[in-house]
C-alpha cells in the first residue's frame, strides 16, 4: 500500500519532466503520421525475444522500442502504459512486447537496461520497468544511478544481495546490445518506435490513437 501510494505521489512531477524531456521531439514529429508497413519477421533463432505480457492467443502484438533513459519512453509509460495493461492488455485483446534499445549517447540507458535484465532473474521486470520510468527524473541525471536501482529493487521486494550480483557483473550487456542491434537491422532509429503487427509506428501516441490501430486489426465483437 505505502508502494503504491509512493509511485501515485510520483504522477504529476514526473509526468512534468517527461513532458520537458520529450516536448520538442514529440512536436517536431507532430501526430497521426502515417504507419510504415513492414516485414513482422520474428526474431531470428537464438535472439531475445524480449519482455512479453498478454496471452500469446492475443489477436494484435505490439512491440514497443524503448530507451529507459528516453524521455518521451518515460512519457508513454507513465501517462499511457496504465491504460494499456488495463484495457488491452488484461482483457486479450493485446500481447504487449518491450524491446530495449539503448541510445548511443544515453550515459545511463546501459545501467537502466541492466537493472532492468537483474529484475528479470527474479521475475519482476514490470515492477522495475514501472519503477525506472516513474521515477525517471531521481536517477537520469546521476553521475551513478546504481544506487537508485538498489533502491527500487527493495521497493519492490527483490533479493538484494542477487540483484547487486548481477547488476555488477553487468552478463545481460551483449544481450541487450544484440537486441538493439536486430532493431537497427530492422530499421529501427528512435525511441519509443511500436511495431503493431505488420505496421509500425514512430513516436509518442496516446491511448486512443493506439486504440484506434488495434480496433482496426481486431474489431471488438458486438
């Protein structure tokens, strides 16, 4: 109770940050662009498939690019995500993918994406990836954002002498570069970048835009 209270006292200034961060990329792409069709290959044999939720009877799959340290990722997480786990993803309808990939440049994606990969070991990946993204603005500007993830991991209850383990060892670092480099090879060259079948779709959306992509590939049944 006192976790969730903590993450909903998080909402409006995190939200701001993000909105800063990702303001003039969210802008400059404008809305409604039109979706690119492609190839929904799936991973070659051997690769990561990445962090899944939903059924895999789901009639739509999305696949979302993400950089933790990506403001406008941040954005899409905290003011959209809810929705989506919700209203698509609990009731079938969507089986929701996250992909990393880390942008060059981003001091502390590569940190973000392996505390995130440690969460993982103890099967709480989504618990971490909320706690990466809602508290976005506590760690993103520190010279070492280690600490933070320390932090988050207790919040969420993880074995804390596991997870420093593997945090410091950094093992899931050429997994998650092999990832990001299978989204390069597939065109992929921003973030958050979705893939919803065989269409992809670049930038922030909200959720009735998105919405409005899954009805058009799986109209609800009267």
């Amino acid at each position: 109770m006192a976790q969730q209270r903590g993450l909903k006292g998080f909402y409006v200034g995190l939200t701001a940050i993000a909105v800063v961060g990702a303001g003039a990329l969210y802008l400059a792409r404008g809305r409604g662009a039109d979706p690119q069709t492609i190839d929904p290959t799936p991973v070659a044999a051997g690769g990561f498939p990445g962090y899944a939720i939903g059924p895999d009877s789901a009639p739509v799959t999305i696949v979302e690019y993400a950089d933790f340290e990506c403001g406008a990722c941040a954005q899409f997480a905290i003011l959209t995500g809810p929705d989506i786990k919700e209203r698509l993803v609990a009731t079938g309808r969507v089986r929701w993918i996250f992909r990393d990939f880390p942008i060059e440049g981003h001091r502390n994606a590569m940190p973000a994406h392996l505390a995130a990969a440690c969460a993982d070991e103890q099967g709480q990946f989504w618990a971490m990836h909320d706690q990466i993204f809602f508290n976005h603005g506590r760690w993103v500007p520190e010279a070492r954002p280690e600490r933070r993830f320390r932090e988050f991991a207790r919040a969420i209850g993880l074995d804390g002498d596991r997870f420093d383990d593997c945090l410091s060892s950094g093992r899931y670092r050429e997994r998650i570069l092999a990832t990001r480099q299978e989204g390069v090879t597939r065109g992929i060259g921003s973030t958050p970048t979705f893939e919803i079948n065989d269409q992809r779709m670049i930038g922030l959306m909200g959720y009735d835009e998105l919405r409005a992509h899954v009805d058009r590939l799986a109209p609800v049944q009267p």
